[in-house]
C-alpha cells in the first residue's frame, strides 16, 4: 500500500523544532516531522503551522516519496528532502 494522509491535524513540537503529522499505510500510523527550517521567512508556532498548510500537499509528497524509499515508522523531512 502506499501512505496516505486521511486526517489533516498537524502539530508544532516546540523542543523538537519542527512540525509533526500523520501517515497511514492501510492501518500502521507513520509519524511524520518537518524540521522548521524547511519553513523559511517563519519563526513562530502560527507561522511554522501556516507555512505547513500553505506547503502541505508538496509535504506530502515528499512524505509518501521517503516512505516508498524505506518504509519505517518515522521520518524527519529536512530541506535536504525538498530538493
């Protein structure tokens, strides 16, 4: 199967530095994070969340493209992976 992304809530992870969402590959959940710096010109938790729902189709993406590579339980997307 590949990931899906069926419920659309997004967190930010203040000590972590990033935003974490959800995947679904049939009913195992992947915990997906997006390190803030992918989130250029934001600084805050409301422009780190804005920047990710502006983004979150091309998140996504690149999402289902990391799991599809190596299928774990986690991922960290960096701007390496928006390349």
């Amino acid at each position: 199967m590949s990931l899906t992304f069926p419920n659309a809530s997004r967190s930010y992870d203040e000590t972590g530095r990033r935003v974490r969402f959800l995947g679904h590959d049939g009913m195992f959940q992947v915990q997906l994070f997006v390190d803030v710096d992918v989130f250029a010109g934001a600084n805050t938790e409301a422009g780190y969340l804005a920047a990710f729902d502006a983004k979150r189709s091309g998140i996504q993406s690149v999402a289902s493209k990391a799991y599809a590579a190596t299928r774990r339980s986690s991922y960290l997307l960096t701007p390496k992976d928006f390349k």
